[in-house]
C-alpha cells in the first residue's frame, strides 16, 4: 500500500515534533514516524531539560536566547488551548563556575551581542549567593578514588550568572504539547512503527518503507531520528560528504535529595542550575526537595559509546551514580551520597564538535536536525523554524551549500546564519562537553 503526503519526518522527540508543527504551519502535508509508542518516548524523556545560554558561538547563543522566549511563552507558541496541561518553565538562573578552559570572555562575548543579561560573581559573592556551595578551585576532575580527589582547593571560585536561564519542568509533555500542537495544524503520527527503506529515484529522496510494508510518498523526508539518526543515514545513503561525524553515547542523570536548606536563596526562588566543569558535573533543582545531577565528560571518565543505540541500558549503574553524586557532593558539603542508584540514562546523539548538524544532504529532499541530544532540547522551539526555514528555501531552488541561508528570529530579532550548522561545516570551537 502506498500513500502520499509532502513531508515525512522519522522521529517524534522534541526536535521532530518541533519540526512537524511549524513544516504543518507553513501548509505542508507532514507524517511523523516514530519507532516508540508516543512524542518524547526516546532520549527526550532523559533529559534534563536544561535552559542556558552559555555557547561557544554566536549562533548557538542566539538559538537558545530565541528559544528560551518560545519557553516563557509556551501557551503562545503552541497556540494551545486553556484547558490543555502544559510543560513550565522554571526561570530559576543558571550559575556556571569558573574554569579556564572556558573564560567568562568565551560567552559574555557573544551575550554582550546579542543582549543575554548576566552576572559576574566573585568567590565572595558566590559564597553569599549560594551559602551551600563550597567556592574551592579543584580542576581538574579526578576519578573519585584517586588520591587526590580530596585534595585541599588550591583556589577559589567566581561564576557567570545568567538569570533568565533554568530549566522545562517535564520534557516529555514538552514534546508531547508540541506534537499535540501539530496535529491540530493537521500532521499525523505513525506510533511503533520503523523504517525499513529510504526510498528514491535518481537523485532525489522520493519516500519510505515501513516494516509492515506501507510506502510514504513524499518529496522530503526529515532524519530527526535523534540516537538512530545514524542508521537512518545509511539507509539513505547520506553523510559520505559530512565533515563532522556523529555517534550515540550513552548518559546517565541522577536523582538524589538536596541538602537541607540548599533552595534558600531568597524568597520563593530556587537554587539555579550549577553548572561545575571544575570537577565535572551540573546540578539542576528538581522540585523544592530533590537534584539531578549530571557529568560534563571530563577527561578522566571513559565514556560509553554504543554502536546501537537499542544496546543503551535504560538504568543507572552503581558506579557511574557514585561518581557523579561524589563529586557533586564535593561541591555541596551538605549532601549526602546514597548506597542505591536512582535516575535514568538515555542514549545522545553526538557529534565531534557537540553542535548539530541542520542541514539538507547530498539526496535531494533528504534532510538532517541530527547531533541534537544533551544540548539542544533548549533550542527545540527553534529548531521547527529553522529546518522549515532551511527547507522551503532549498525546495525553493536556493543553492544551501553555496550561499548559506539565514533565519530571522521572531522574538529577539537576530539574524542566524544556518551555515554554522552545516553537515560540511569546519568543526567548531567547542568545549568539547555536552556545554557545546
């Protein structure tokens, strides 16, 4: 059986179904596969949701100031009706702590640009701000069974504060409001069900296969396949003239109870999100009693790259939970390290250099938001318009990988230039952590 429709999108995480709302606003016919029983049931359903602003570019910190606009208007965005329970955003500031590797001057840069409020603390500042974190200069994270892990600080520490920064309360009806959102403008979704094919002719993409044998006709077919976004690829045939590689890593996020008195910070405010590369973790406020925590790939971690993304354990191990709480207990002297594990883990979608790839491919009709996880749930908003953007101009006969093309943000303003996503692109100043 064949049907016809113009766009196909493969996967309904919070990037794909950001996708189908705004190609189904813009008048296309979308169908969205997807391999799990609901929107956000993949690597959107572990992540921490965070929303910072702290990118090494200037496009990556004008997609998440565009997009943390969308959050705060979230109703608006989805144009959702009142009655319909929405995903929060929680506006309780991001801090993140010194390190030298990644100077305050890398990001206020780009922030003093674009028009992102923030902070300078010192040590002093810091201690009065948050009482309960302890300001000493560790760097570099350590196994927490190296001698040296309790070493005394060898310095102390200021921080970047970014108020407007924090976090989604719940990704997973984040992106469930977002498929809901593009139903309503007519998109359909196709639930546990895979593709078995790309399917085309001559040059171009002109569909796919599903495993029970129903053929989607389309024009343009959108890989936002999130951890198996890979394995897409090749059955396209794509990625031979990617410039920057992309493979699924396993994360784990970890749930513990905050120390007492660590979301006193004034008022009815919480504590912010602490982002600490000085010994390799961040910690986010999970309600007013408990944290997640979770690492920032320092060097001394081993990390756990899949080949399939299906062999990612959905459970946190024993020791990487040690680990992480460890150090986020070096740096809040007041929690405590439990014996059991708990929190979850979910499977990245990484690329070399930490920045996704938006971008069309050598198929004609076939594209790409891949390289998303761990750091662009925040951009999710966005990413809809900037691959429908992307899309209408390429369909529309513009030379992409020639000339690149830019997207004017509705809310702020500012230009994006969408070559600074480009499967062909240079890999970019990074980090080299999920920061990007």
């Amino acid at each position: 059986m064949t049907e016809s429709t113009d766009v196909v999108v493969v996967g309904a995480g919070v990037i794909g179904s950001s996708i189908a709302l705004e190609l189904a606003r813009s008048g296309l016919r979308v169908v969205v596969v997807d391999k799990f029983g609901g929107a956000g049931n993949g690597s959107t359903s572990a992540s921490s949701a965070v929303v910072r602003f702290t990118y090494p570019t200037i496009a990556g910190v004008n997609a998440a100031w565009e997009s943390r606009h969308c959050w705060e208007a979230w109703r608006d965005h989805l144009q959702a009706p009142a009655g319909e329970p929405l995903a929060a955003f929680n506006r309780c500031g991001v801090t993140m702590l010194d390190v030298d590797f990644a100077p305050r001057s890398l990001f206020t840069r780009h922030f003093d640009k674009v028009g992102v409020p923030y902070e300078e603390w010192d040590a002093q500042e810091l201690s009065e701000r948050l009482p309960a974190v302890d300001t000493g200069r560790y760097f570099p994270p350590r196994p927490v069974d190296d001698d040296e892990f309790f070493a005394d600080a060898s310095a102390r520490l200021g921080a970047l504060h970014t108020p407007d920064g924090g976090f989604v309360d719940d990704p997973q009806l984040a992106a469930r409001n977002l498929a809901a959102a593009a139903q309503r403008h007519g998109a359909t979704f196709r639930w546990k069900t895979e593709v078995t094919a790309v399917m085309r002719r001559g040059g171009r993409v002109r569909g796919v296969r599903l495993e029970e044998g129903t053929e989607l006709s389309a024009g343009v077919v959108v890989n936002s396949a999130g951890p198996w976004s890979g394995q897409l690829n090749r059955l396209a045939g794509v990625s031979g003239d990617f410039t920057v590689g992309l493979r699924p890593l396993r994360q784990e996020v970890h749930h513990v109870a905050a120390p007492v008195g660590y979301h006193d910070v004034g008022g009815d405010r919480q504590a912010p999100v602490l982002v600490d590369m000085d010994l390799g973790t961040y910690i986010r406020p999970e309600g007013r009693e408990f944290l997640l925590v979770g690492g920032m790939e320092p060097e001394c971690d081993p990390l756990e790259w899949l080949d399939d993304p299906d062999d990612g354990s959905p459970l946190p191990t024993v020791s990487q939970f040690r680990t992480q709480v460890t150090r986020a207990a070096r740096r809040l002297p007041g929690l405590r390290v439990p014996n059991k594990p708990k929190g979850v883990a979910g499977v990245y979608d990484v690329t070399d250099d930490w920045t996704p790839v938006y971008d069309r491919t050598e198929l004609a009709g076939f594209y790409v938001a891949i390289g998303t996880s761990g750091n662009q749930f925040k951009n999710a908003p966005l990413v809809g318009r900037l691959m429908t953007t992307l899309i209408h101009g390429v369909e529309g006969g513009h030379d992409h990988d020639r000339s690149a093309l830019t997207h004017t943000c509705k809310h702020t303003g500012q230009t994006i230039d969408l070559g600074a996503f480009s499967r062909r692109r240079r890999p970019t100043a990074s980090t080299g952590t999920v920061l990007g």
